[in-house]
C-alpha cells in the first residue's frame, strides 16, 4: 500500500455536474460556479463540452460560458471534444485541456456518441492530433469500466482494450470512470489494473459517479493503488443523459474530507469549497448531495 501525499482534483462540476440538468442553468450561473470553485484552490475544472445542443442542450452555451470566465494562472479549464466539429469549436475558446469519450462497452458508445468503440476511436484520431499539435493538452474519459447500463457488468479485458486504443493514438492520460456508480473497490481495482498496461499511474485519474453509495470506497481503493487524480463534482452534481438513473459524481466535498482526514494535501480550502457547492445548490433549489457539506453547513448553522 502507496498511499499518495497529494492529490489533486478535477472537479466536473459545471459539465458533468450540470449536463443533465433539465432546466437551462444560465451561463452566468455557470461562470460564477467556475469562479467559486477555482478561489476554493480547484486547478483543474472541467467547465463545458462541445457536442450536439440537440443531444445536450444544456451545454449549447458552451461559448458564452467560456468566454465568461476570467481565468487564473495555474488553473487548467478542460472541455469535452467528441469530434473534429466539436474541437474546431472549442479552440476558439481556448482549452487547456480537450476531452476525447469513450466507453468500455459497445451499447453505451452507440447510445452515448452515436457510434461504435472502433468508430469512436477513428473520430477521436484527428481530433487528438490537432490538439497536440496546437499544444493543448489532452486526456480521454473511459466510460462504463465496471458496469454498463446496457450491458450490465464489464470485464476489464475491455478496459485494457479501450485503453490501449486511446493510447494508440496518443492520449495522454485517460479517467477510468464508473458512469453509473455500480462498482466496488476489488472490481474498479480490477479497471484501473487494465488500465495500467497502457498507461503509468501518474497518467490514471478516477471518476467514480455514487448511485450505489460506493464512490467513496472506490476512491480509497484507488489511492490503495498509488492513483493521485479523481474527477468528482461539487455538491455530488450530475447524472449522464444517456445513463438512466445514475446519480452524480462523488461529491468533491466528501472527497476533500476523506483525503485531509487522512493528511492528504489537495489544495483546497474546504470551507470555500462548501459555499461554492451551497452556492450551485441554491441556485438548483435543492439541498446538495454532499453530506459532508450537509454536515458543515448545519454546524454553521448551529
Ligand atoms: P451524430 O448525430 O452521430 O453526428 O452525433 P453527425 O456527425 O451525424 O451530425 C449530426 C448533427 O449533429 C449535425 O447537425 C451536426 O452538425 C451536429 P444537423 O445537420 O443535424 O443540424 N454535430 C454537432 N453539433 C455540435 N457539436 C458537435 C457536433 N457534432 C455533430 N461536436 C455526437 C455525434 C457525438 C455529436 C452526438 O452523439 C452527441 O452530441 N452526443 C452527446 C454526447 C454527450 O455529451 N454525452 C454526455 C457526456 S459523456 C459523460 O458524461 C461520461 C463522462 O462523464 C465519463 C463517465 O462518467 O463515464 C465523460
Ligand atoms: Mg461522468
């Protein structure tokens, strides 16, 4: 057991977090949570994505949103790209860091980027060398590593697989993600090892959605392994469109706790981090899925 010193947290609150929402959030709303969150001691946000408004149309004012944030110097803002026309849209914001998405299982890249693992793989090709190219970094989310809502559970033989593609074709580090929260430490252990034939500890991050209440085990497990990076969302936000019934993201707030409580450094002022999630949440109108944030929050108030 490796346990890292540091971690450092992506926080997908404003894209992943948000994406499902059914109400349009206004961009402002959006920038002011971006805002909040990098005063908090975020480095990494991933802010938005550049696909069909059709699909998602809670992301079409990816623009606005960009062009909205005022940015501060270390702090990296990454956008998802499924495709050329998506990237060609983005670079006029300037990313720092572009997103290709994949998914581990075959149903789930149908329902989610209209096209095969193989399809997807050749989409993101050219999308991934561009950027390269233009010296924007580059990762590549895997979805549904343990579990698939179409296809139930995921050996991880075709974590390997997808990994390997993503690899091939020059993506610099990839989320071993588990879309819809069913996965528990031994199995995403069992994603995150798949993982580790194509790419070093250093270039794995964790992106474990809570449905099942397990992201937090699966966060330990993880760091049991030496992983040092974990995607999560403020206040527990988010749910994919094309995942029924999967809850968001681990709260970054629990994760924060979790990792200080064990002398983890993040970076993150905790209590910042609480008012930008009972920020977001007020604005949503409803209590924040962190209960580390609940537990806070009634101390306050108490
Ligand atoms: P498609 O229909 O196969 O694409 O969609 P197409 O090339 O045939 O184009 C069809 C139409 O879409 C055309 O417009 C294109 O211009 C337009 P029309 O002529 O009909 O008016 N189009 C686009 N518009 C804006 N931006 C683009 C773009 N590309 C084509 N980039 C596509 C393919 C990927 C675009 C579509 O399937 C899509 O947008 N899917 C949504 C995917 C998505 O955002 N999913 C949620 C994020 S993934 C996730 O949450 C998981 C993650 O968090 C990790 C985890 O937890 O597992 C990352
Ligand atoms: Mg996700």
């Amino acid at each position: 057991m490796k346990l890292p010193t540091r971690v450092r947290l992506i926080d997908v609150g404003p894209r992943d977090g948000l994406q499902n929402e059914k109400q349009p959030v206004p961009a402002a709303i959006k920038i002011e949570l971006v805002h909040r969150l990098q005063a908090a001691g975020l480095k990494e946000i991933e802010v938005t994505s550049y696909v069909s408004p059709k699909w998602v149309p809670q992301m079409a004012d990816n623009h606005d949103v960009m062009a909205g944030i005022t940015r501060l110097t270390g702090v990296a803002y990454s956008v998802l790209t499924p495709n050329l026309k998506g990237f060609e849209s983005a670079v006029l914001d300037q990313p720092d860091e572009i997103v290709v998405f994949g998914a581990a299982s075959e149903a789930f890249s149908q329902k989610n980027i209209n096209c095969s693992i193989a399809e997807s793989i050749e989409r993101f090709a050219p999308v991934v060398e561009a950027a390269l190219a233009k010296g924007i970094a580059v990762r590549g989310a895997m979805s549904c590593t343990v579990g698939c809502p179409y296809e139930g559970d995921i050996a991880p033989e075709r974590v390997a697989y997808l990994a390997k593609l993503m690899a091939d074709i020059g993506v610099r580090r990839v989320d071993v993600a588990d879309t819809i929260g069913v996965g528990t430490p031994r199995r995403v252990q069992a994603a995150i090892e798949a993982t580790l034939q194509h790419f070093s500890i250093d270039a794995v991050s964790g992106h474990f959605h809570d449905t099942y209440g397990q992201a937090l085990s699966n966060t330990l497990a993880a760091l049991e392994m030496g992983v040092w990076n974990f995607q999560s969302s403020v206040s527990g936000l988010g749910g994919c469109p094309y995942a029924k019934g999967a809850t968001g993201n681990v709260a970054t707030e629990d994760v924060v706790y979790l990792l200080h409580g064990m002398g983890i450094e993040t970076g993150i002022d905790l209590d910042a981090l609480v008012d930008a999630g009972a920020y977001i949440s007020e604005q949503l109108g409803r209590p924040s899925g962190s209960r580390v944030a609940r537990a806070l929050l009634a101390k306050r108030a108490g």
